[in-house]
C-alpha cells in the first residue's frame, strides 16, 4: 500500500505520538513503520521532527475538548484553542508540502476557502 508522501508521514506521526500516549496502537504503529523502511527518510528527519512537535502541540490544544471538558472552558479559551489548532494545521500543512517537495512527490496539500489559509 503506497500513500502520498504528505499523507504517510502525517499518519506515521500521528501513530508514533499515540503509542507514545496511550500504548494502544502498536499494529498501527507498526505498520507506518514497515512502510518506512522503504523510505529514506534521512533527507527529512528534521521535518518529521517538527510535524511530530506541531502535532504534539495540537494533540495538547484538544485533550480537554475531546475529554468533554469543553463546557467547563469559557468561551473566550475555546476561540483561542481553536486559532491556535487552525494556526498549527497551518503550518503543518506547509511543513508536509516542504518534505514532499523534497522527496520528490508532486503531490501537495492545497487548502482553499479553508480556514487553515
């Protein structure tokens, strides 16, 4: 199974950063890693970093919204998470399109009329 460089380095991440937390996706895990042994991912192993930091980042923005916690927010730290989230999506969008530029993959993540713009 083949993913966009843009696609599989996001969902590598992603399942490191919930291994890291919660110790319940090691299949998943292992399977994004599996695929990366056909990658040289060297050339990007800074960018792996920062999306992993951006995700980290986010991953913290949302733990109270996704716990239910939300109500007890006012309303003014919700809009501001929300900036936030959309500001991190940003930049992890950019960053995702530098590393596929470097990889040599023509295909990018383009956002329009979107709130991540």
């Amino acid at each position: 199974m083949r993913f966009p460089i843009i696609e599989f380095v996001d969902r590598l991440v992603i399942a490191t950063i919930k291994h890291e937390r919660t110790k319940e996706n090691l299949e998943e895990l292992l399977f994004y890693k599996s695929q990366s042994n056909n990658l040289d991912l060297i050339e990007i192993a800074t960018e792996l970093e920062q999306l992993k930091n951006i995700h980290n980042k986010i991953w913290d923005l949302e733990a109270e919204l996704k716990s239910g916690n939300e109500s007890q927010l006012p309303l003014e730290e919700l809009g501001k998470r929300a900036i936030a989230i959309r500001d991190w999506n940003n930049k992890r969008i950019q960053l995702k399109n530098i590393m596929a530029e470097k990889m040599g993959c023509p295909i990018r993540e383009i956002k329009k009329d979107h709130l991540s713009q």
